[in-house]
C-alpha cells in the first residue's frame, strides 16, 4: 500500500527515509490533509482498507503551532493503538486554531487478516512540514520505525 | 531544516581508516568518521551533515563521531557517539539516544553444539515461536501494578533476577551490573507506564528478533576461549529495547526539548537536536526517565532470556545458558575518560552505537577484564553476526565505540517491494536457517539484501582500530519481532 489518491486530489503516499518511512497526506483543506496523513501512518503498519470500523475513539490535542499539532496528532494516534490493542482505518478530523478534535475508527488487531509489520515508534520532526500550496494542504513527516 | 550548509562537504583521509569533516561554520569540533573508503562512499550526504551538526552542540568533546555503519538517522546520525562536559555548557540531546532507548543485543552460550541444536531444530524455532511474544501488539504474561512498574524501572534486570526471571550470574555480565543507577521512575509519564504494563517479556517488531547462532569461525582464540566461544558451539542471541516505554518517553522527551533549546538559548541547526544542559531541569528530567527506560530494557532482555531458557529446558535438557554478556546501543551514559592528560566526566551518546571499553577497564567482569568487553554485532537472518571486543585503541580514539549492525542499505519501502516474505523464508530453509514471525511483510522488510554487509562494517571497526574481531555467528533459527 504506497499510495492512494481520489479525484478531489486528497490522499496519502509514503516517501524514502534511509531506514525509515517519510508519510505524506494531501487534501482540499487542513483537515483532509490531517486525515490523509492518519492513513499513511497506518499504511506503514497494514493495509488501512482491511480495518473495520467497528470501534469509535474520540480524540483531542493542541499544540503552539500546526506542524507540532501533526506530529502530536500522529503520537497520540501510535499511543491509542499501542494502548488499546487497536488499529484505525478512517478517520475525522476537526482543526480549529491550534486545536484538533477528532474521531479514529477502527478494531481490534487480527494478525491473521490485518498482517501487521513493523510498530512505529514515533512521529519526528524530520522532513516536517504543514502547507497550504495554493489550496493544496499537505502535512508530512518521517516516522521511525 | 537545517541552518548548515555542509551537505555538499565529504569528509577528507586524515589516515588509513579515519575521515574528517574540519571544524567550520558553527561546528565547535570536528566530524570525524571511523570507515573504509567503499562505506565512506556509500553514505548518504546527510550522514556527513548530521555528524557536522552534532559537532556545533554546546560542550561537545574533541569530536562528533561517526561509525563504520553510520546512515541517517534523527539529529544524530545513527552510528553517531558524542560526549558532553557538564563543566562547559554540555548538554543532552534525546536525538543522541533515540526513540527505542537501550535497545541492544544480549548473548548466551548454550552448553551444546549446533549438531545438537540440528536434531531438534523445528521443534525447537516452534517452541520458541509459541512461547516468546514477538511482533506488533503482542502482550506478555506479566501485567505490571504501578508498584511493581515503580520497582523495575528502579531495578533493572537486578529487579527481574530478584522476581525469579534469571540468575545472579547474568546481572555480571550485564552492562552497568544489571541495573542502571539514579533512574527516576517519577520523571516517567503516566502515558509511558501505560503503554509498557503488558509489554514486559516481548520482543518487539522491526529489526528486532531472537536467534539460535553457531559459531562458524574463530579469528582470535584466545579471545574466543575466555568468552567461551568455540567453533561448532550454538548461542542464542537477542536483539531488542525498551518496548512501549521507551518509545513514549523519547516521544515526550523530544516535544519538550525542542521547546527548551529556545528557552536555554540553544541555537540547533535541526530540530531534532534538541537538546537541554545537563544541569538543567529538563536535562534532569529527560536523564532520570532515559535511565528508567534503560532498566525497563535490560528487564526486558532478561525476561526472554529466562523464557528462552524455559524453552531449552523442555526441548533441550542438557542446555544451560550462560550469558556472554548483555550491551545496548542507544543510550547516554556518564563515564570518566582521559582528554588531554585529564580525567573528565562526560555524557557520552551512543546513537546506534556499541560501547566496547578496552581490556582492564573497572566496569567490566572479572572474566572479561583482560581480555575487553564483548561488542556484539547483529547481522541478517540470511548472513552473520559478529562477536567483537573492545580495545585500548578504542578507547582513545572514539570513548571506546564500535559499530552496532550492518545498517540499512535499502527503504523498509523499497525492500517490501522487492522481495516477498513467504520466498525469502523458503530460501533461508533451503539454506539451513528456519526463519519464524508473524508477519511475512515484515520478514520482506528485513530481507537479508537489504542490508549492507556487515562483515564490511566489522572489518572497518576492526582496521580503524576501535574492535577486534572475535568470532562469527550464522543463524540456525530466527525469531522475527
């Protein structure tokens, strides 16, 4: 799962990172930008079509600026599935100033169905950048895996 | 990102095996990189530019350095080591560390050869498959109270000893005894103790795993003899870290460190080098935590090894495992070494990097002292690993530093495209070595082509001076996290 794209022009894609994986999401607004980035952090982990959404988890963070709201954004996401056993597959997101409300939907993990790979240990600040490119949103970083 | 322009410098030949970025801009020191000219050549630019941007760092000494293995990393590069002066404004930086704090390699010899282990070779890769947790989301058995959470990060492997997991010999041959002091459980998050209260005992994912080695060569046998490594013998070796925990506190310790460089005046030229001074209250604060996080991975270690010897117990009787010796290779730790005729306490980061202190050195065992410390290298589950120790060359030219893997050569991206993980299981099979795990995307990610050569990183280590080679390792039987 390397890349997905839908005619609106929001998605996900990962990029190289010598031993790790650089995560990228794209999208109309910040908050798809967000979304998208959510689902690339789980493509590292497994294919975020085969996670049902059968669990809903409400989830908040503020942070002094957006790209410190992304990474802290993508660590308490690693933190409720590490936590919970789970894993998220769509998700809402809500940004309003530095705040961010939203809903991570998902289950609990199936090794069988889900082949999990690697646990990401963290989101850095490496490659880091929140944008809006003429529209265009895109919210990036590297994890270490 | 970065305020440097180095990334087009490549480090000059100084002598045969050492490189060096000269000392320029705002670097307070020179980078100096310990490597052929092949591996020097095969490093990515921002390996040179991170080790420059190291070397700016208040209170660095004598240089920012660079391993054989070195490859990009978070601040520092991985394969970087660095060591601060407190009495010169040194400082602490979460990215000399990194995010699985102490992760590190243990090894333990068996008592039986691998003719024996070859008998019983599938029963013995399922059992250990079944009975040690491996790869993502796996729980132990143990579920630790907030006592007992207290307890271990206070303790170490001497708390898992002392809670039946092990014997009083293997906290000998545990760097720091087993146990790491002024840990300071109460600079640890509620949300890092979370994630860790089932996590005791588990390998972990990635690149960690468990394996069953023959020795295949001796280099050095006198060496060899006092480690107790003899051609034909199998050791179990295990490769993992401070699990959830650590991951959280180096999560946390980042995010506040990136606020306090700019309250402590700190100019970092990345981000990621955030840093605090040592004095500092979030230098203590990150200090205390990392030192915890350290005992939490050398309890963890020490939980498997007792679990491996429960499996051996029950397939191989005649076993007894006796650690080798126990080293991590993500850390910082206060030691005292010579800088221009002055014994100095220093914080010296090892970021991928394995402390290998030189023969008669005070820490070490008894056993070990004339001989050096054991620097145990992990390799592929294809190709080798390597036993190594620690010289006096070592000592003087990089705090007595080693290398710690062969270090990637391609993408966790690159490398699931390439290679299926049910193939690459079938070949090792073929070639002898029963390869176990959960996830065949996993296994794709840690193909054995993948990675560098190692035997190229540990021939570097050993011609620039830093390690001796001791014996080499292969794989018989591969636990993937």
């Amino acid at each position: 799962m390397q890349r997905q794209r839908d005619p609106d022009d929001r998605g996900w894609e990962h990029f190289e990172h010598g031993a790790d994986v650089g995560i990228r999401g794209f999208g109309p607004t910040l908050d798809t930008a967000f979304e998208q980035a959510a689902l690339a952090l789980v493509a590292t982990v497994t294919d975020p079509d085969s996670v049902r959404p059968t669990v809903a988890v409400h989830l908040t963070c503020e942070a002094p600026n957006l790209d410190i709201l992304l990474v802290d954004w993508l660590n308490i996401l690693l933190y409720e599935m590490a936590t919970r056993h789970m894993l998220f597959g769509a998700f809402s997101v809500r940004i309003r100033g530095n705040r961010l409300d939203a809903t991570a939907h998902g289950e609990p993990v199936d090794l069988a169905r889900h082949d999990p790979t690697v646990e990401v240990k963290g989101a850095t600040f490496t490659a880091l950048r929140v944008t809006d490119e003429d529209g265009r949103w895109i919210a990036q970083c590297v994890v270490d895996v | 990102m970065s305020i440097m322009t180095t990334s087009s410098i490549k480090p000059i030949r100084r002598s045969g095996h050492t490189w060096e970025i000269p000392r320029q801009g705002d670097m307070r020191v020179p980078a100096v990189f310990f490597a052929t000219a092949e591996l020097v050549e095969a490093m990515d630019d921002k390996v040179f530019e991170q080790a420059a941007n190291v070397a700016t760092l208040p209170g660095i000494v004598r240089a920012s350095f660079a391993m054989p293995d070195a490859h990009w990393g978070y601040g520092f590069p991985i394969g970087g080591v660095a060591a601060f002066d407190p009495e010169q404004g040194g400082v602490i930086s979460m990215g000399g560390v990194g995010f699985d704090i102490s992760c590190g390699v243990r090894t333990l010899l068996t008592g039986v050869t691998a003719d024996d282990i070859l008998a019983y070779q599938k029963k013995l890769a399922d059992a250990l498959m079944r009975h040690i947790p491996a790869g993502l989301g796996s729980t132990g058995a143990i579920t630790l109270d907030p006592v007992e959470m207290d307890a271990m990060l206070a303790g170490g492997a001497r708390w898992a000893v002392a809670r039946g997991w092990g014997e009083a010999a293997d906290l000998e041959r545990t760097e720091e005894r087993g146990c790491m002091a002024d840990a300071r459980s109460d600079f640890v998050s509620a949300k890092a103790k979370e994630r860790q209260k089932r996590e005791m005992g588990t390998l972990g994912s990635g690149n960690h795993y468990l394996e069953v080695q023959r020795v295949a060569e001796v280099f050095e046998p006198d060496a060899a003899n006092a480690f107790g490594l003899r051609v034909g013998d199998a050791v179990v070796t295990i490769h993992c870290g401070s699990r959830g925990l650590g991951h959280q506190i180096g999560t946390e310790a980042l995010r506040d460190m990136v606020a306090s460089a700019d309250r402590y005046g700190i100019r970092v030229p990345d981000r990621e080098l955030a840093c605090a001074p040592v004095d500092s209250e979030a230098g203590a604060r990150y200090l205390g935590a990392m030192r915890a996080a350290i005992n939490c991975a050398l309890a963890n270690r020490q939980i498997i090894t007792q679990l491996t010897r429960e499996v051996f117990a029950s397939v191989l009787p005649n076993a007894r495992l006796d650690l080798l010796y126990d080293v991590s290779h993500n850390t910082c730790k206060v030691e005292k070494h010579e800088i221009d005729g002055r014994r100095r306490r220093l914080y010296v980061h090892r970021k991928g990097a394995t402390r290998a202190f030189g023969p008669g050195h005070p820490d070490l065992p008894e056993a070990l002292r004339a001989t050096g410390q054991p620097v145990l290298i992990g390799g592929t589950m294809g190709t080798a690993s390597y036993v190594l120790h620690g010289t006096a060359e070592g000592m003087d030219k990089a705090f007595g530093s080693a290398c710690h893997g062969a270090g990637r050569a391609l993408s966790r991206r690159a490398a699931g495209k390439r290679w299926s993980g049910r193939r690459i299981v079938d070949e090792l099979a073929a070639e002898g070595i029963l390869v176990r795990s959960h996830s065949s995307r996993g296994i794709a990610e840690e193909a054995p082509g993948a990675y560098k050569d190692v035997a190229a990183v540990v021939d570097a280590a050993d011609a620039a001076g830093l390690t001796r080679k001791v014996a080499r390792l292969k794989p018989l039987i591969c636990i993937k996290g």
